[in-house]
C-alpha cells in the first residue's frame, strides 16, 4: 500500500468498465474506492492470496450478479468519467494542492 498508489488514476480498468466487465481489483487507493462506490465488482486486498483466490473461485462459481457488476460499470464510466470532467478535476486538484501545499 504505497502513498504513489493512492494518488493515481487506475486510468486501464476504465476500458473494461465500459465494455459491462466486472471488476475483481486487487489493490488499495482510487480505483478500490471506484469499485465499491459503483458496485462493480470485488475488491481485495493485493496482499492476501488467499482472498484473492477466494475470489476469483467465487466469481467462477457464479456467486456475484456479474451482469448487474457490469451495467454499474459502464453507468459509472459514461456518468463519471467523460474526457472534459476528467480534466477539470484534475485541474482542481493541482489547485488545490498549490493553494495549500
């Protein structure tokens, strides 16, 4: 769990999330957070293969609603990540961390 981590833009799980695909994210920062807000998929902890592999036996096995994962995705992508929103938050938080370094 690196502060780097935490700071960035998981910008390649965005491609899948607008093709309907259900995330099983293993890692810590922004894109664990995407993940829960829209409720398209699984986070666990990148740390712990024993969860990860529980996981990915569950997403086998069926026990998750892939499908609804998979709209919430593609809802999340075309409500909240258009190009021109992208840049303006990013401008934001370089203003903000200027203004209050």
């Amino acid at each position: 769990n690196s502060a780097l981590a935490n700071e960035t833009r998981p910008a390649k799980m965005f491609p899948m999330m607008a093709m309907e695909k259900p995330i099983l994210y293993a890692d810590f920062g922004e894109g664990s957070e995407i993940v829960k807000t829209c409720n398209g998929g699984v986070v666990v902890n990148p740390e712990n293969a024993s969860e990860l592999k529980d996981a990915m036996i569950a997403f086998l096995e069926g026990r998750h609603d892939m499908s609804a994962m998979g709209r919430n995705n593609r809802r999340y992508v075309i409500e909240n990540l258009q190009f021109k929103n992208l840049v303006q938050d990013w401008l934001n938080k370089l203003l903000t961390k200027k203004q209050n370094p």
